[in-house]
C-alpha cells in the first residue's frame, strides 16, 4: 500500500518533465529503441537515460532487451491512475465550490 | 472552469477556476474563519468540528468531519503562506485526532498530502477564485525548503489534459 501511494506521487513527478512528456507520446505510438529516442533531443544520451530511469521508475514505461538494442514502450496503466485521481480531485473540489457559492449565496440574502 | 494552464504558458498545473457573486473580503472569511469554514468544506450532511486553527506559515487548521451515522474523519491543512485578502498556500490531507498525516480512508493507494494555492481577484463586486493544486511529496518539499530558505511547490503534474486522454485514447 505504501508503494502504491508513493509511485503516484512519482508518476507526477515523472510528467512534470516536458522532455519526458514528449518522450511518452512518441513511445506511445510505436516502441522505440533508446537511440532512437536520443534523437530526437538535443541532449546526451546520460541525459536521456536519465529521463527514461525516471519514467521507468513511475512504472510509465516498459523497456525490454532485443539483442543489442533496448526498446521503450508505454505503459499506460499508470498514467490511467494519474488520471483518474486528478479527474477524483477535480470533481472533489467542484463539489466544495458549488457548496462555498450556495454558502455565498445564503449569507447575502 | 477548469484549465490546466498557468498564466504563463507552462502546462504543468491543475488549475480550477470559479467567479463567485461575492465581495472578496466574504470569501476570504468564508476560508479563514473557522465557523464559516464549516458551512461549506465538508460534504453535505458532515458536520464539521475545529479542533485548532492556527492562521501563519507552519500553522495548523485541524479538524474533524463527522459523517450521518458514520466515523469520525480527522483532516488538515498546514500553512505555507497567507497573504490576506487574496492568497493562501496550504497543504492538505486527512489527519487523525492527534494531528498525525493518515491516508485517505477511502483511497488508500492515494496521495498522502496536496498542496493548494487559492487565489482570489475581485471585480465588479465579484470575486474570481483560483485554485492550483496537486500531489506533493513533503519530505522533498522540506528537503527544498532547508536548502532555498522559502515554500516551493513541487511541479508534480500531468502536461495538459489532451496530451494525457491522447496516451489513453491512443493506447487502451
């Protein structure tokens, strides 16, 4: 449970990156080796590694072995989770606002 | 009435938005003032009970909610920073009777605190309520705090939203 509640917060701090958000929509598309990916960036190829342990790490990305190359693929179960709680947060606090303008509302009559 | 861009372009934020028919001094009671506070925060039917509020950086607002025929639920809120009549920063989380931080008792597997900053703009007698919030992981937000000497918010955030139902879409 405790990891669970860690890895969300890693998922946000994951995304908050915006090379590792271009990152993601480009490995959501097709799997892609890691040099492929450097390419994309004017960055090292630390740099990017660095990027994708980070999303590694938030359980965003799969990578797997294919002979000399690794592969990255998206791993959408997380950003799933992501969602949903940002979509709880959001409704949650709709809810509290619509009750502070009914509370507005009743103290200015 | 919600975005999730910040003023200056960055997509990095959950950014609510709300225009209330309301001078800003009332709505600023209506978050600082313990008794009008509780008219509003809980859900409907909860009565809501303060334990302490304590209004400066570092200062406590606890309190319980206590559901129709139900538990008792502990929240808080911790300080950042408050800037009267137009800013709060504030972290949020469910606590317990001592103060401690618990999880969510419903979402267990959520995140333990949120950090919130409220806004609020007045206009033509109306005011313009914003609110930026999001996950936080306080053991590095007082990790930066030791070292930067002042609150900063971890950007812990999604991109936009379009981006994030565009990996969903795309990839279920």
């Amino acid at each position: 449970m405790v990891e669970y509640i860690l890895n969300l917060n890693s998922i946000f701090g994951a995304l908050s990156d915006p090379t590792r958000r271009d990152i993601l929509s480009r490995v959501g598309d097709k799997e892609l080796s890691i040099s492929e990916i450097a390419k994309f960036y004017q960055l090292t190829f630390a740099a990017i590694s660095k990027h994708l342990n980070v999303l590694e790490k938030a359980h965003l990305i799969l990578k797997r072995r294919q002979g000399k190359q690794q592969l990255v693929q998206l791993a959408p179960a997380a950003l799933k989770d992501a969602s949903e709680y940002l979509k709880h947060y959001e409704s949650l606090w709709n809810d509290r606002l619509d009750s502070l303008e009914q509370y507005l509302e009743a103290i200015q009559k | 009435m919600t975005e999730n861009h910040s003023p200056n372009g960055k997509s990095q934020e959950l950014v609510i938005t709300r225009v209330f028919n309301a001078p800003r001094e009332l709505v600023w009671k209506a978050w600082i003032e313990s008794a009008r506070l509780a008219q509003w925060w809980g859900p409907k039917g909860f009565k809501m009970m303060v334990a302490k509020l304590d209004l400066r950086p570092q200062g406590v607002f606890h309190y319980s909610m206590q559901a129709p025929n139900g538990p008792e639920m502990w929240g808080k809120f911790v300080f950042q920073e408050i800037v009267a009549p137009e800013k709060i920063v504030f972290i949020n989380s469910f606590s317990d009777k001592d103060g401690g931080i618990t999880p969510n008792p419903y979402m267990p597997n959520w995140p333990l605190e949120v950090m919130n900053t409220l806004t609020l703009e007045e206009s033509n007698g109306k005011t313009t309520l914003t609110l930026r919030g999001g996950p936080i992981n306080a053991t590095e937000l007082q990790a930066k705090t030791f070292e930067e000497g002042r609150p900063s918010m971890q950007q812990g955030f999604i991109g936009t939203w379009e981006q994030l139902d565009n990996y969903l879409a795309k990839n279920s």
